[in-house]
C-alpha cells in the first residue's frame, strides 16, 4: 500500500512541476505577474527577476502555482543563480487537493535553481548538480540531484522541523563548475 501511495505523490508532484514549466501559462504576458521577469519566445530569462508585485512571490498564470520564495540570488562559478522554494503542501493545498493527499507533502520542499549565463542572460544549457540540505540540528544533512526541470534545475527536498537550513549547491555544465552555499529559515 505504501508503495501505490510514494508512486501517487510521484506522480502529483511531478505533474505540479511540469506545470509550472509549460510555456502557455508563463505570466510574462500578464501584468503585474512576474514583473521584470521576461520571456523570449525560447522562454530565457532576461535578468532572472521573478519577483511580483510589491515583492511578493511570482504567481502562474490561471493555474494557481506560483514561483515560491526567492532565498539566493549571487554567482556560482560562471552563472549567475537564482533560488527558489515552493512549500508542496501549501501548493497541493491551493490546487484543491483533499486534506488526506495534502498532508502527505507536509514538510516538502521544491527547491528550484535558475541558472544563466551573465553575458547573456539565457539559461545556460547543459546545466547539472547535486545539492546538500542540512537542518536545523547540523548532524542531519541529505544530498539530492538536481534534475533539469524547464527552465531550472530542481529537486524535492524535506524541510521537516522548523529552523535553518544551508544548502551547498554545486553546478557544472561541460568543463564549467560552480558553487553557492546559502541558507532560509523555515517557519
């Protein structure tokens, strides 16, 4: 049983995200959605601004998902990088999931890296990594890949407890690699 319910939260979560990366319900042609973000007709990010209004988290449009909080912004090697999380549950919650299938992503974290090129502004491609989660407690740390999802690199992470977490991100695409260790406090 267990097995059907890990293969249903697979498969909620992985349509959330896929989503989040299709084109058509970009907000870059909404106003006051993701300003300062733009899209091309490639969908690069011009400057990585995604950022709402009045600095509140970016929403999608019509779908109801948004682009989580920004907590990093800086370089590592290379690239330029954003990061972002979405609380899961929060999400599945906003898309009117049932409470029994909402709990299940207590915790959860989607943790998105935008990763572009200065010169140019374009998401660099090729782009791969891994990322260490460590916890409020320091003795707990869990190492994910991040996996190219659209636009960025991306992996669920758990943010079980209440209290900082540091995330230590290494980047590489070719020859290329990068680093940036950042922290968010969770609630």
């Amino acid at each position: 049983m267990r097995t059907i319910g890990n293969a249903v939260l697979t498969v909620v979560c992985g349509m959330a995200l896929m989503l989040m990366t299709l084109p058509e319900i970009s907000v870059a042609a909404e106003p006051g959605g993701m300003g300062g973000m733009q899209h091309g007709a490639t969908g690069d990010h011009a400057g990585m601004k995604m950022e709402g209004q009045g600095g509140m988290p970016a929403k999608s449009g019509g779908m109801g998902m948004d682009m989580g909080e920004r907590i990093f912004t800086g370089k590592a090697g290379p690239w330029t990088v954003e990061a972002r999380l979405i609380d899961m549950k929060a999400q599945m919650e906003k898309s009117g999931m049932s409470a029994a299938t909402t709990a299940k992503f207590a915790g959860k974290r989607h943790l998105m890296l935008f990763v572009t090129d200065p010169a140019t502004g374009k998401a660099a491609a090729g782009v791969s990594g891994k990322v260490v989660v460590t916890g409020p407690d320091k003795a707990s740390s869990s190492k994910v890949t991040l996996v190219v999802m659209g636009e960025h690199i991306g992996a669920d992470v758990g943010m079980p407890t209440p209290g900082k977490y540091t995330f230590n991100a290494e980047i590489e695409s070719g020859a290329k690699k990068g680093s940036a260790t950042f922290t968010y406090t969770s609630k």
